[in-house]
C-alpha cells in the first residue's frame, strides 16, 4: 500500500470503527443476554456503539489537531500579507485580520494544494482501493482530507457520540421481551406487543456513522454519492425504525424515494462530469503519486491556477477550457458544465430537504427522537450543504445563483410552516429545512465560509433542541403535541434551561454593544446567521435585481425568532394545559441530561469569536473563492466589501430577532394578543400552512398518481397486446393445424384412399387371370413383349 | 499445459451429466440419498469452475483452456472448448448459482429422482453453452438446456405450468430457429467453419471481412439479436419470462433468472457482436432504445403486480435492460474532445457495467426468487396485499431479504448497483436523452421496491391465510440465503474481483469492432 498521511489513516479508521460495530451489533439479538436478574436484555449493543463513536470522535479530534498544527488553521490566512489595511472601525477586532484576505489575490487563496500558505499542503488524498479501470477511466474510493473534512469528522462524531449516550436513556423501553407500541392498534383493538428492539436501533446508528463519515471523506464524487445512498438507506432504515407503524414505514419511503428523485439529478450530474473529464477526483493526490505529474481533479481541471474559470465564446456558444488536461484544446460547453452543477445540487435539494423536494423531512419525524436529531438535524440532511460547498468550484454564476433562490425559498416557506405547527418535533423539523435554506442561501452568494459556519453551529444548537424534544417526549410519555403540555420548565429544569440555550442560539440574540474580554455576548448562531445576513446584504447592494435574497433571510430571522420561543413558551413556561399530563411528567435521567449539558456547551462557544475565531479561521483555509467571471451579470461579494456591511446586518438582523421575540412571548407568554383569534381571522391562511403549503396533494396528484396508473397501463399492455398477440399467433396455429388435419384426413387421404381402394379394386377385379397356369402366363408375357415392341416402335420410329 | 488442464473445461461440462447418470442407476426410493448426491455433484461442478479460475491468467484477453477436437469433420465442427474473460465469471456463476439452487430444492417432493436427473442436465446445458467456442457446437447446447428447462417448468410448476412450459419453449425455440438461419449464413460466408475465435478475427480484420455484404450483415445481426434478446428478455419479447417465473418451482426460478437470462448476455457478447461488428455500429441506436425502454417498461410493470413473483419477474425486465443498454452504448471516438478522449474506453466501461449488471442480479434475482420461495412454501400464496408483519415474524428471514432486495434496488455496497450505475455512466457518450431515461429508472426502482418490501414485510399484522405456518427460516435456506447475500455485498464492494477478470477481454473486444465500426 503507497503512503497514507497520518491525518488520513486517522479517519479512515474513525470511518470504519464505526462499520466494526454494526456488523457486530446488528447480530446483538443473539448474544446481548440479559441482565442478570432482570426483565431487560443487556445494554451490551449500546455500549459497543458508543465505544465506536466515541473512539471515532478521539481519532478525529488527534486528526483535527494533528491538522491544525501541521497546515496551522488557527492561524489567520493574512499571516503574511502585507497589503492588507487594518479596519480599525469594525467592532469585531478578530474578524478584521481575517477580512483583509479579500485582499490577497485570489489565486494564492483558491491554489491551497499546491502553494499554500505556510508552503505546505492544506490537503490531502490519494487512493483506497480501486473499483475498476476501463483503459484510461478509473473508478476509485479515495479520500480527500482538508480542513473542512477534519472539521466535519469531529463534529459528527462529537455530536454523534452525545446522541448515542442519549438514546442509551431514550430507547430504554425497547430492551424488554416484551415491549408495547401504544401508536399501533391491532384488528382486535388491542396494542402491539413486540420484543424490544434495542441492538438494532444501535446497530443502524453505527451503520449510519459509517456512512456520515464516508461521505465527508470521499475524494471523488462518484465515492459521495455512493456514500450519499448508503446515508439515504440509514435514514430509510431509521425513519421506519418502528416497521409495525404505517406511518413510520411510509414516511420512510417517502424520504428515500423524494431523495432518489434528487439523486437522478445527481446521477446526470455524475455522467456529464464523467464523460466530459474522465474524471470523479476533486483533487490530483498529494499520497502517492510517485512524484509524477499527478493526474488532475475536477477542481484543478474547471478553474486555472487562479480560481479563474477559462470561458471562450465559439460559434456554437460559450465553452468551458479544460485546464491542466493532456489535451490543451478540451473543453466543456458552458451550458453543460451548468447542466452538471445543477444535477449536483439537485442532489443536494434532496438530501437537504430544500424546495421543492422538502416534503419528506417533516414526515422523517416518525423515526425515534435521537435519528431526528442526529439524521435529520446535525449530519445527514446537513450533507447536501456539504456537498454544495465541497462542489463550490465546480458551480458555475448561474448555479449559484439557483442555489441562492432555492435557499431563499425554501427557507421561507418552512418558517412560515412552523409558525403553525403544533407537533414539537415538527416544528424543529420544519425549522431544520429553514435553516438549512440559510446555508444553502449562503453558499449560493458565495457566502462559502458563513454557510458551513452556520452548518457547524446549526448542528449543535439544533441537535441539542431535538434532544431536548426528545427528553420532553420521555418525560410526557411519549406525547408530541404542545397544546397539551405547558409549565414544564417545573418538572423538567434542565431540559428547559437547556431547550432555552437552543432557542436563543438559532434566533441569533445577543446582547448588542457589549463584550467580555473582546468576546461578543452571544450564543454560537448568532455569528453564524450574523455571517450569512451579512453576505446577504452585500449581495442585495452589489446585485439590486436580487434584493430578495437578502429580505427573505432577513424577515425570515424574525420569524424563526418568534415560532422558535413559540415553542419554548408553549411547552415549558405558563400554567400546564393539561394537568394529567403534567403529573406524570419527570425529568429525565442522567444519561440523557449530561449530553444535553454538552450540547448546550458547544451550542454556546463553538463559534466563540465570530468570524474571527478558530471555528471559523480553520473553516476558511479549506475556501476556495471564484472570481467571478467576466461577462456574468453577478458580482459576488469579497470579504472586504462583507466587513464594511457587517455591522449594520448585525444591527438589522438582532432588530428583527428582537420583535419576533416579543411578539412570541407576548402571544404566547402573556397571552395578549390571543393566538386563538388570530387564527380564526386567518382562518384560510391558517389552514394553507397547516396543510403544508399543499406540495403533498400537489405531488400525489403530479406524480404518484399517474405513475401508478402508468404503471397499470403497462402491466395491461403485456397481458392484453403482447400476449394477445401471442396467443393471437398460437391460436392461428391451432386453427391452421385444425384446417391442415381436415385437409389431411378429408383430402390427402381420401385420395391416398381412394387410390387404394381402386388399386385393390383393380387387383380383385385382374385375380381373375391370376390362373395357376403357365401356358396362360407364357401367353401373356408373350403378348405383353409384342406389345411393347409395337409402342416403341410407334413412339421413336426413326431409331 | 498438462493433461489434465486439457480436460479441465471437459470435466466441467459433464461433471453434472455424469452425475445424472449415476442418479439414473440409484433407487428411486431413497429421496434423501438422491438429493445428497446431486448436491455432491452440484460441489463438485462448482469447485472445478473454480479450478479454472485458479488456472485462469487475467492479462490474457485471448481464449484459454482451448480444446479443439474434431466431431464431425465433414461439416468443419469441432468439439471445441475455451473461455476468457468474458465467459469465465458466467461459468463461476452458472455453477454457483446451480450450487445454492440444489440447495434449495429440497422444497421439490414430488418425483424427486427425475427432477434431480433434470437439473443436472440442464446445468451441463448452461456451462456448454458459456464454453463452446464452436457455433455448432454452441447451438447444441442452447438446444440442450433448452428440454430440460421446459420438463422442469411442466412437471414440477404451479397451476398453469403446462401453458408457461409451453410458451418458454416455443419462445426460445423461435429464437433458435433463428438464430440457425444466422448461423448458416455466416457458415457459408466464412470459410465453412464454426470457430467463433477464427470467426470473429475474420469479421474484425479490416482488409477483409466475414459477412462483406453490410446488408446481408445487418441480417445476421438482426436475426442473432432477436435470437439472444427473447432469453435477455427484452421488451417486447419479454411475455414467457413471468409466466415461466410465476409457474417454475423456486429453484429453477432462480436458475432461470440468475443463469438463462444470462445467455442472451453472453450471446450477444459473444457471437453477434463480434461476427457482425459493422451491423452492431448501425444498430446501436436501436439496442440502446430497446435498453432503455426494457428499464423503464419493466420497472412500470412490476409496480403494477400483485403476484410477488410476478413482480420480481418483471424487476429482471427492468434490470436486465441495463445489461442491453451498456453494450449498446458504441463509442468510437469522442468528437466532443478530439484525440484525447477515446470513446471506446467509455463503450469498454458500458460493456463491463453490461457483464456485471448480469453477474449482479444472477446473484440479486436468484437470491429475490429464493426469498419469495420461502414464504411461499409457508404460507401457499404470493398474493404481496395479503402479506405484511413478517418482520416481527420471522426477522432474521426479513433481514436477508432486505439485504437482498436493497442489493436489487441497486444499493451501493451490493451486487445491483455496480453495474447499473456503470452502464448509465457510460450511455451519456452515447446519447444524452437515452442516458437520463436510464436514470430516472433509479426513481421506478425504488419505488416498487420499497413499497414492496413495505407491503410484505413492514406493518404490524400478517393479512394472509396460514398465518401459523410462518415459522422461522430454517438452516438450509438461512445457508442459501446467507450466502447470496453475502455475494451480494463481496461483489458490491470489490467490483474490481470482476472486472480484473473480464477487463482485458472485453477491451480486446471492444478495441476489435471499433475498428470496424470507426472505418
């Protein structure tokens, strides 16, 4: 095997740590015995996986600092310019050194890999294994390490290890022999008793590790998708966790078809970039390429060295120059390197639950608490942000600016679906794809650094809440909806302290104008939303057509605000709504508060710092920022031009935040104005978004529909014409075999009969001079040669 | 090579027949006797394949193992025996399939001698057919697998078995008739000889040729494919496959889609492509078509059953059309990208993706059969709306058989998704539309597979009559499944085991004709 860097093998292991434990927990029901003395079985499987998370999250933390110390992400990229001007005005003293690398040239920025900062490499990559070689095409499962990777890797693992221990609490009930499902009613009316299901839960946990992890190694795209499939799968198998349940089954292939309709986007996607580049690689391999000329990556082969993308227009329209390839005349038509970024993406609208593909998250929520949190929270739906990022250079204007749209739709559309949800976990799904529309957003304005930003701090505070969601539902015994609940904050003290951290970490509020130690006070997404308004901002006035895009993120914070402490009012602050519910409420045990305490933590400070803090700092060594090109009509913002409208975003976006807040505590703390008559005078609107903005009756009657009447229209078409004719054709050949049989038995033989019967006629009739005796005979034969000698003569008289 | 690597590929051949013999001498009695036997047998066939893949040398494009001797010499026919990279992993699968499916037929109780006697036959039919090199001798076996398939259907089938016996058999007899009249014309066009090798060097050498009349080609071809596309099946002549399914008992069923099909493959790759390389170069439009519309057909159909097996039948229609589409995406020279990118390469990967799609759902599709014979012999029926709850009911059986048919919805990481995934790849060189209808089959698939899987195993309480009948999976089908499904995941993991086998041959083959088509 070629050299492997020490940072790579410590993920790979991480990465299949994780596998290890599936393969050996999915076989749990067979060997977790039970605990001595009890009714329950072992928690054997459950340890094991979070031996394997945790020990994967232990490897990715060395990587990360491993990484840090090699490639120096801590340390601003401005270290050695000298023509950056401070910008003493700007509150945030971190995030000016870091702005001025807007002024760096972008090539020594985007070309990381080969003349990096420091000198060294910030990546690298090479080969795993070889899936097949057909001439000069390979297939391969590579890796692909940078900082974003070593990021990615702990967060997941962090947050998945969290998750595990929780579920330790939360899946408690699943370990007896005999576990009742009180959401199934069997034909007798009873519920359904079913032996416990603890190891499998833990197994598909460890199997979507593996899978996570995966995807944010891969070194080509072909590996992420494979890997985006297998995530797809884990959350299919996860979402219908509790098969006996018909919604749960079909919210799981609902998820896994909605994605799969994605991912033909992506497949596209994968064929125009194969067939025009022979090529998946993101980047050449820094590990083992013999010192040779290494074989060029997709991004090496769309930008120059420059992070400039080579368009020339022909006769038959623009083209895109292939760079650093054999053939200095490639090229790619510009249309179709769109055309492939837009399959991409589109499998990124899937996975991420972004318009008009955002149908199957909320339905996702039927699987248990933890898978929401961390599958449909945290690291799974967040993958298609990473991928949007990770692909960045591969995007071309126009792209960017769908994703952008996409984005500003989608999240939009799902806040003000929240707003009215009543389901507690609904609502942080609802609030998960508008967020993840923030990011989408970002990374569509070239806000690379502000979207993953937001992705790292959007997974912690949102992981949290859905604990916390989860720690109310073992509290309530298993009740979900918030009109029931109410003044839990009593029972539950840190679940709600803790469910608070998260409310006022996604509203983004802070405590404007004030700083301890040079640190603003404020929660970790506050920066993060903070970054990505401000981009937003400065996109709006270098672009004016598409002032949108900074108006729905920025209404959007207000509403987020308001439906997320809603939420918190709702559940945890008044008088309890219903008093039953409310007695038998508790709050829940350690091993599901202490992962809570963590999360908290980190939803606090791991963005400590704001854009000029490690987070963020090591976040932005993996950037690679694409001048814009030349005759595109968007200007993309630099992070110079950012900075100068940071402060007043910050200002506008906490303002918004402030107002969704007081309207949420005083509809729903104090009561005044009273919900219940708002909605009654919005009745219609009211039910518009209770139903969802109607996509689901939009796409059944669209698509599921025809597709099964299709689908009979085929099966008819086999039985009815092709076998008809078939059996037009074997019929036909019985009636001909009829028909020849008649001919054969009537005709045929009535004539070989007839001739027989002649003949025997003839015989009987010449027996007569079959006399016995000889003179007669001698006479005859006599006769017949006079005969004969008188025909011949007749006949051929000349010889 | 030493004496015995001479009769290497001869043993394999008649390893089974021998061993109908030796069942023809035993008593019809000792039931339990007879099926040990034939499984000896069935072991035996397998770990000699597997002795020719030890003997087997990877860069070597060309046939190995020859064995050439004259049969009847008046004619030019020979006995003549080989493999490459293209036949070899059929040979493999071929014995492994036939391995695991006399593993299952301890389900088959009636007239277990005759049966035993059959299946035997038919397996030495298949191995002939994936080793002759000689087109007579090539037509012989096809005929040869051909009357036991129809006994095994009618004897030993469901309810309407005489009627799909007798539509597979005259299907694939049309086929044959065909092909016959192909193999005439090429017989008496080429020199009057039936070596294939010789043959296709013939047919690719680009001074002269084998059928030099292109329309006289296009015929060979045409009658050669149609031939080859009834056992595939393509649509439309896909309508004996679920009948012949629905009626066959498991075991053959899974020998049926996990082998038959596969001769259409493997016909194609190896007598009317290269024989007719310039016909295949005017007929690629139309094979993609008849690819893609199979994917798509095939998928829409299945979603419309109701009859598990019927259903699964159909999803082989649709899978197999990945197998069609990947060789007919002939590219020659990229014009796109001028000398730097050959198109063929892109065609060789279509090709590959074609011969895996084939070796993956040998595996899929048999293990798929099997998994519907199972419930099938607990509780009598196949109806998929009067299942359901069987995961609680028998979960390790629903374990596999999500694996299994996850492997069939072409799931990264097992056997299905491999070779479509690589077909579809490489069809956008070829045609951009045909290209992203192929792919929106991954849409279909999905769909009647997973709203399959929901209907049978997923819910809470079994719809069904026999509902006591649903007894754990016993060992011998926790083996068959096992060890499909751990296939499954080998192949879907380490393609590169298939491709380094066949990689070389079909390079050769692919480099061959696109000498010819690029003239």
């Amino acid at each position: 095997m070629t050299h492997i860097d020490s940072k790579a093998w410590l993920l790979i292991i991480a990465w299949l740590l994780p596998l290890c434990g599936f393969v050996i927990e999915v076989f749990a029901g067979y060997w977790s015995h039970r605990c001595p003395g009890g009714r329950y079985k072992s928690r054997t499987a459950a340890y094991l996986a979070v031996g394997c998370i945790g020990g994967g999250f232990l490897l990715s933390l060395s990587a990360l600092i491993s990484g840090i110390s090699d490639w120096g992400l801590l340390e601003h990229q401005t270290s050695h310019s000298q023509a950056a001007p401070l910008e003493s005005d700007n509150p945030d003293a971190h995030a000016t050194a870091h702005f001025t690398v807007a002024n760096v040239p972008h090539g020594e920025d985007a070309d990381t890999g080969e003349t990096g900062h420091g000198g060294g490499q910030k990546y690298v990559s090479g080969e795993i294994y070889t899936l097949g070689t057909f001439g000069k095409l390979r297939i391969a499962i590579d890796y692909y390490v940078d900082s974003l990777t070593l990021i990615m890797f702990t967060m997941v693992t962090l947050i998945a290890t969290c998750i595990h221990v929780f579920a330790i609490g939360y899946m408690d009930d699943e370990r007896t022999e005999d576990h009742t499902d009180h959401q199934v009613h069997l034909a007798d009316g009873s519920h359904l008793h079913r032996p416990g299901r603890f190891y499998l839960f833990f197994s598909y946990m460890s199997l979507f590790c593996f899978s996570m992890l995966g995807l944010v190694l891969a070194g080509n795209i072909f590996m992420v998708f494979v890997f985006w499939e297998l995530v797809g799968i884990c959350s299919y198998l996860l979402i219908g966790f509790y098969v006996e349940r018909r919604s749960a089954s079909t919210a799981a292939n609902k998820a896994f078809i909605v994605n799969r309709v994605g991912d033909f986007g992506f497949i596209i996607g994968l064929m125009i970039l194969w067939t025009s580049f022979g090529t998946f690689g993101f980047k050449s391999y820094t590990d083992g390429n013999d010192g040779a000329h290494p074989e060029p990556g997709l991004f090496e082969m769309v930008r120059d060295d420059h992070g400039k993308v080579d368009v020339e227009k022909t006769d038959h329209g623009s083209i895109v120059r292939i760079q650093d390839h054999d053939d200095k005349s490639a090229s790619i038509p510009y249309w179709l390197l769109v055309a492939a970024g837009l399959g991409i993406f589109a499998g990124c609208v899937g996975k991420s639950a972004q318009f008009p593909l955002q149908t199957w998250l909320p339905d996702a929520m039927e699987g248990p608490t933890p898978v929401s949190a961390l599958v449909h929270s945290a690291t799974m739906v967040a993958a298609g942000v990473y991928l949007a990022a990770r692909f960045f250079p591969v995007f071309l204007p126009e792209v960017l600016l769908t994703i952008a749209y996409v984005g500003a739709i989608t999240l939009f559309v799902a806040a003000t679906i929240a707003i009215v949800a009543t389901d507690i976990k609904r609502v942080l799904a609802y609030s998960t794809i508008s967020q993840l529309g923030y990011m989408m957003l970002a990374i569509g304005l070239g806000g690379w650094g502000a979207g993953l930003f937001h992705l790292i701090t959007h997974a912690f505070f949102k992981s949290l809440m859905f604990l916390c969601s989860g720690s109310v539902i073992v509290g309530c015994h298993h009740e979900q909806e918030m009109p029931r609940m109410g003044g839990l904050r009593k029972k539950m003290p840190i679940t709600a302290c803790t469910m608070l951290i998260g409310v006022i970490a996604i509203c983004g509020l802070a405590v404007p104008g004030v700083s301890l130690w040079g640190y603003k006070i404020a929660f970790s997404g506050y920066h993060s939303k903070d970054a990505i308004v401000a981009t937003a901002m400065t996109y709006a006035h270098l672009n004016p057509a598409h002032s949108l895009l900074f108006l729905a993120p920025l209404v959007t914070a207000g509403i987020t605000a308001f439906y997320m402490f809603r939420l918190w009012f709702y559940t945890f602050a008044g008088e309890p709504r219903d008093q039953e519910l409310y007695d038998h409420c508790h709050e829940s045990p350690r091993v599901m508060t202490v992962p809570l305490m963590i999360l908290a933590f980190f939803a606090i400070f791991c963005a400590v710092g704001g854009e000029g803090g490690p987070l963020y700092t090591a976040i932005s060594h993996s950037e690679t920022i694409p001048e814009h090109i030349a005759d595109s009509a968007i200007t993309l913002p630099s992070h110079k031009q950012i900075a100068g409208y940071h402060q007043q975003a910050g200002i506008l976006a906490l303002l918004v935040a402030a107002v969704g807040t007081l309207l949420a505590w005083l509809m729903y703390g104090v009561g005044r104005p009273d919900p219940g008559i708002i909605r009654r005078q919005f009745a219609g609107t009211h039910e518009f978004l209770v139903e969802k903005w109607r996509f689901d009756e939009l796409y059944d009657a669209m698509f599921i529909r025809p597709v099964h009447v299709v689908a009979a229209w085929f099966s008819s078409f086999d039985r009815r014409v092709l076998d008809g004719v078939l059996h037009w054709f074997a019929h036909t050949g019985v009636v001909l075999a009829r028909w020849n049989r008649w001919f054969d038995e009537s005709l045929v033989d009535g004539i070989v009969n007839w001739i027989a019967v002649r003949v025997q006629a003839i015989g009987q009739s010449l027996s007569v001079v079959q006399t016995g005796r000889l003179r007669q005979y001698v006479m005859f034969i006599a006769l017949g040669v006079v005969t004969l000698f008188l025909l011949m003569f007749a006949l051929f008289p000349q010889t | 090579m030493d004496d015995f690597h001479i009769l290497l590929p001869t043993l394999v051949i008649f390893a089974p027949t021998f061993g109908a013999i030796i069942l023809a001498l035993m008593p019809r009695d000792n039931v339990e006797g007879l099926r040990y036997t034939a499984l000896t047998i069935t072991v035996v066939t397998f770990v000699l394949t597997l002795m020719l893949l030890g003997g087997f040398d990877f860069d070597d494009p060309k046939m190995q193992h020859e064995v050439v001797a004259a049969w009847i010499p008046n004619w030019n026919i020979n006995y003549q025996l080989g493999i490459d990279g293209i036949s070899l992993p059929l040979v493999l699968l071929t014995s492994f399939i036939c391995l695991l499916a006399m593993l299952a037929s301890w389900s088959v109780t009636k007239q277990v001698k005759g049966y035993l006697i059959l299946f035997l036959l038919l397996e030495t039919g298949m191995l002939g057919v994936f080793m002759a090199t000689d087109f007579f001798l090539f037509y012989v076996f096809w005929e040869v697998m051909l009357l036991p398939m129809y006994f095994l259907i009618g004897i030993w089938g469901g309810p309407r078995k005489e009627y799909a016996a007798i539509k597979f058999f005259l299907y694939t007899l049309f086929g044959s008739v065909l092909m016959l009249i192909a193999l005439l014309m090429i017989y008496y066009n080429g020199g009057q000889h039936f070596d294939l090798v010789g043959l296709a060097e013939q047919a690719q050498d680009p001074e002269g040729g084998l059928l030099v009349d292109l329309t006289m080609q296009k015929w060979a071809f045409w009658l050669l494919f149609i031939g080859f596309a009834i056992k595939i099946p393509s649509v439309p002549f896909h309508t004996w496959l679920p009948d012949a399914h629905v009626e066959a008992p498991t075991p053959i069923s899974m020998i049926l889609a996990g082998v038959l099909l596969k001769m259409g493959g493997y016909g194609i790759l190896r007598i009317a492509f290269p024989l007719c390389p310039e016909a295949v170069g005017h007929a690629s439009t139309i094979l993609v078509a008849i690819g893609v519309i199979s994917i798509i057909y095939g998928a829409f159909a299945a979603m419309a059953q109701t009859d598990f097996k019927r259903l699964v039948a159909y999803s082989s229609v649709s899978h197999m059309g990945y197998v069609v589409l990947g060789m007919g995406v002939v590219g020659v020279v990229g014009a796109a990208h001028g000398e730097g990118f050959i198109g063929s390469d892109y065609w060789a990967m279509g090709i590959n993706g074609a011969m895996f799609q084939m070796l993956g759902h040998g595996v899929s599709s048999a293990g798929m059969f099997f998994m519907v014979g199972v419930v099938y012999d607990r509780v009598h029926h196949r109806n998929i709306n009067e299942f359901g709850g069987l995961a609680s009911r028998m979960p390790l059986y629903t374990g596999l058989a999500a694996g299994i048919f996850f492997a069939g919805l072409g799931l990264p990481g097992l056997c299905g998704f491999v070779g479509e995934v690589f077909v579809v790849l490489s069809a956008w060189q070829f045609s951009k539309l045909m290209a992203i209808i192929a792919a929106s089959g991954v849409i279909l698939t999905a769909g009647y597979i997973l709203w399959t899987l929901q209907r049978v195993y997923l819910g809470a309480e079994y719809k069904g009559p026999h509902e006591e009948a649903l007894t754990p999976i016993r060992p011998r089908e926790l083996i068959v499944a096992g060890v499909l499904l751990a296939f499954a995941i080998l192949l879907g993991i380490f393609p590169n085991t298939m491709f380094s086998i066949m990689d070389d041959s079909i390079q050769h083959l692919a480099n061959g004709m696109a000498g010819k088509i690029g003239s």
